[in-house]
C-alpha cells in the first residue's frame, strides 16, 4: 500500500525530484511567517547563550515550522515534508533575492567563489494509523561558482530564474552552466536530499519504496 507524502513547499524543483523517483506528493504551502520563525529561533539561541544560530539549524526550523503548520491546520492524512535552503557563503546568509539588483549584487560576491548549500527536511507523520513521530535533518553540500562576467550576470538575471530560488542559483535548470562543481548530495542543492529523506522516513517505520504511487 502506497504511503502518502504532501510536499509542505512551493518549489517546483523539489516537486519534480520526488515525481523523478516515482513519488507523486500532494502540495500544499504553509502560511508561515517565516522572518518570525527566525527571530524566535536567534531569541531562544540568545537566552540559551548559543550564540547565533548557524544556517544548517535555520533552515531546520523553518522546514519544522512549515512542516508541523500544515499538519496542525489540515487533516492531511498524510507524511508532510518541510523543506527549506539557503546559501551560506563567507558567513553571510542568502535565500531568495527579492529584486534583480539584490540577485546581481549576490551574483557578484559569488563569482569565482565557493558556497554551502543547506536545505533543512522536516517530517510529521499525520497519518491516522502512523507513527505520528517529528523528526528532521539538514542536507549541506559544498558548491564551486564559474566566475562571471558582470554581462553573464545580467544575462542570468534577466531570465528572472534567480528571483525564484535560494540562492539566486539553481544546479538542475538555466544555472547549471555556472556551478562548476559541488562536493555532496546533488538532489540536495536541487531542494530535496533523497538520501536524507530515504533515512528520515525509515526512521518512521516506512519504506521509502512504498512512498510511490
């Protein structure tokens, strides 16, 4: 019997990598306030004297978020999987660029540069019969960038592709001629470790086989 997953993301990309492996989840996207997910997260880092938390546990707690929002609000009857990325380059954090100038300044600081992806994968199993655990993990792979000239940079930008992803960068679409080379899980950088999701959903008692339709 097929197990049921719904993606708790928006993203295309990761859609189309569970569809790659015979996965066909249903969507839907969480409402999430996602700069108060991060500022409760640096608060309780704060008052545990932690420090600032690093990206690998940011991303984390956003997937969490949208992943245990979607299960408190809907009767999915379902595993729901949150996913969440952001660049880490030279200690500076970058998700989505909201404009074209804020996606050629990233682009510039990021020619000729190495970054670390993080995508953070949450699971809530709502199934009525499940084992209704919580649990999740952080995928971080290495990424080499082709440096640029600046009217490569504006060519790229004007495709409007890296307004859409974290990053302003994509491995598996119109960006992958200026990724050089990555050091890790590839489907990763994509927005979906399927390796890390096979040992998350195993933790849960099921086999990532009985997840296709």
């Amino acid at each position: 019997m097929t197990v049921p997953l719904l993606l708790a993301s928006q993203s295309p990309a990761r859609l189309s990598t569970l569809r790659s492996v015979g996965i066909e989840p249903e969507v839907l996207v969480s409402g999430v306030d996602e700069d108060a997910v991060l500022a409760a997260l640096t608060a309780t880092h704060r008052e545990q004297g932690w420090g600032t938390p690093d990206p690998a546990d940011a991303v984390l707690a956003l997937a969490r978020a949208k992943a245990e929002h979607i299960a408190a609000e809907y009767d999915t009857g379902a595993i729901v999987l949150g996913c969440d990325s952001m660049l880490e380059l030279e200690g500076e954090i970058y998700g989505k660029p909201a404009t074209a100038q804020i996606a050629r300044e990233r682009w510039q600081a990021m020619r000729g540069r190495t970054g670390v992806l993080h995508t953070g994968h949450w699971l809530v199993d709502d199934r009525e019969d499940g084992s209704h655990g919580s649990l999740g993990a952080t995928s971080s792979t290495t990424v080499h960038f082709a440096d640029l000239s600046d009217d490569e940079i504006d060519a790229y930008i004007a495709t409007g592709e890296p307004l859409q992803v974290a990053g302003a960068f994509t491995v598996d679409g119109l960006g992958g001629a200026y990724v050089t080379g990555i050091e890790g899980d590839y489907h990763g950088v994509v927005g979906v470790s399927l390796p890390l999701l096979r040992d998350l959903v195993t933790q849960l008692g099921v086999a990532f086989h009985d997840l296709r339709a």
